[in-house]
C-alpha cells in the first residue's frame, strides 16, 4: 500500500526518493520578499546601482528578524512537514526563517560571456553543517531549505547540487559511526587529532569525488520558489557571470531526535530516511554512534557577530538620515 500525503504530489515523492529534493514554485510571496529585502543594501553597505562598491563577491549575512515558515511560506512548511515525518518530529527553533541572506554578486574577472565553469570544476562542493558532528543519523541539519529572494538566471550564481552525492555521503557516514567533522568543506574522522585533514587516510574530498558523479543541477528559479533538499546533499556556490544579485538564505531544520532507520512499522519512515536508506542500498539499518554527539562553533559565528553589529549601524545612520529628511520637508516655507 503506497503511503498518501496531503501536499506532496505522487510526482514530488517519486522525484525527491530519486534525486533527493523537490522545487516549490512561488511558496512566498514577492511583496514578502520585497519587505525583508528592503534594507539589504543599507545593511551591506553598497549601492546597488555602482558596482565599484561591490567589493565582495559572495557575502554571508547575519539575521535581524524572524517569521514562522507557517505565516511567511505555507506552503513549504507543509511539504517540510511531510518529507521530515510530521511536525511532532521538527524542532520548534527550526520553524522560522531569518534574514540571514546569502548574497552572490559576482566578481569583475567573471563577466566574460565565454566564460563556463562546469560543475565538476566548481570549488565549493560541500555538505551543509559545520556546528555539529556528522553521524548518518545526525538530527541538527535533517533537512536543506533554500528560499529565492531573487530571480536566479542560469550563469547567474545559482547553487548547483549533486544529487549523486548523496550515496556517497551516507555509505560515508554509515562507515564512520565515530562521527566526522566538518573540515575545509569535507567530512573528516572526529576521532583523528592531525591539524591537516589531507594527511589522515580517512579524509574524503568532496572535490575528488564529485568527480564521479553525473548528475547535477543548478537551483535557478524566481522570487518565492524554495528548494526542499536532503540533508546530504552535495551542493557548490558557483560564479555569478551575470552580476545580477542573487540573493537566498539557508535556514536549517533540525528534528528532536534522531533519524530512525530501523522502524518495526514502515510507514513510519519519514521521506528523508527513505532516501537515505535508499541511497545504502538496505530496507532498514541499526545504526547506533560510537562517540558523543556534539556541537562546534564555527569560526563564523564570530564573523557575523562583527557584521551584525556593523550592518546595525549603517541602519541606525539610515533612520537618523531619515529623520532629518522628514523634518528638513516639513519646515515651513518663508515667504518674503
């Protein structure tokens, strides 16, 4: 007996148990993006309209507000729902958004129309989840959520993901129930105490072995889509030719417990960990950690603590401006 859903088509279930994500096409709104987008410059400290002052390529924001996925995109929270098992399964933290944008605007040296960068030669190829130990059954990122803030062209900055890479990754951790690190975007052995990852035998480069992969896409789509992937999917920033801004955010999605892969009643089984055994080739899996679960603090947190406090300044220097405007506007006229 097929399992039914009440938001995910039949399509969408065959299509993400066979590629490992599923696109929703305008899940929010554009007026939505509009008003959270609306001090983005200001916060970056450019001007979008002179590019000499676009003097990063690919910018990490912190986050100032946050909205329940249920009001700002409905429609994606239900079928997160359902790819994760219901929402009993989600971690309450996890069902909100930020305006932690992720900004793509290109570089000079990309800009030639000749200029192709296969995906296989992409340098970012990674699995998201750099605050915790990876284990198969990690719960901190158990989903990967990509919303579109902006209209995304081919050649225009897009992510690109390796749906391939989801066998590898999970036989990976299947193999390593010692838990991995993150390190140098590649899972490498949390019990190895080498400084260099690339010395250990066991250090698995994502850039080597994306190389075996055939399958691959690039993430373009329009304000208010939102991509719906795997928690071990490979994807990769790519180059922005285009230098039309892309903007997304990255929210993650963790669940209170554990993945389950050895559930007595098979309905039971959430998408994700269908895909995931699946991708082990196996109906069901006793998979049980070796070492602690734990956390990392990513040397980025203290990154975006910095620009937070900077990107709060610009907006007070911007209300201030503003309010000078507004009473510079309603003086008085004298009349001679």
């Amino acid at each position: 007996m097929v399992k039914e859903y009440k938001h995910l088509t039949s399509e969408q279930v065959d299509f993400f148990l066979e590629n490992g994500y599923i696109v929703l096409r305008q899940a929010f709104t554009k007026e939505k993006a509009s008003e959270w987008t609306k001090d983005m410059w200001a916060r970056l400290g450019m001007d979008p309209n002179d590019k000499s002052t676009w003097t990063r390529d690919r910018i990490h924001m912190p986050w100032h507000k946050r909205e329940t996925v249920s009001t700002f995109a409905p429609k994606a929270w239900e079928a997160m729902k359902e790819l994760l098992g219901g929402e009993e399964r989600i971690d309450e933290p996890s069902s909100a958004w930020g305006d932690s944008f992720i900004v793509n605007l290109g570089a000079p040296e990309y800009e030639s129309p000749d200029m192709h960068i296969p995906p296989k030669e992409l340098d970012n190829w990674h699995v998201d989840g750099d605050f915790f130990i990876h284990f198969l059954d990690s719960p901190e990122q158990a989903l990967l959520v990509i919303p579109l803030f902006s209209d995304i062209k081919p050649r225009g900055g897009a992510t690109w993901i390796c749906p391939d890479g989801i066998d590898m990754v999970a036989r990976y951790l299947a193999e390593h129930p010692e838990g991995v690190r993150p390190i140098k975007s590649a899972l490498y052995p949390s019990t190895s105490t080498t400084e260099d990852p690339t010395s250990d035998p066991g250090f698995w480069s994502h850039l080597k072995e994306v190389h075996n992969a055939s399958r691959f896409a690039e993430m373009t789509g329009e304000i208010g889509d939102v991509v719906l992937m795997h928690p071990l999917m490979l994807h990769s920033a790519s180059k922005n030719h285009l230098r039309l801004p892309r903007v997304i955010t990255n929210p993650p999605v963790s669940l209170r417990e554990p993945f389950n892969f050895n559930r007595e009643n098979q309905d039971e089984y959430s998408l994700v960990e269908l895909k995931t055994l699946k991708a082990l080739g196996v109906d069901k899996l006793e998979f049980k950690p070796t070492t602690e679960r734990r956390r990392i603090v990513p040397q980025r947190v203290a990154l975006q603590q910095k620009m937070l406090e900077e990107e709060k300044k610009r907006l007070e220097e911007l209300a201030k401006a503003s309010t000078v405007d507004v009473a510079n506007n309603a003086r008085p006229i004298a009349v001679a």
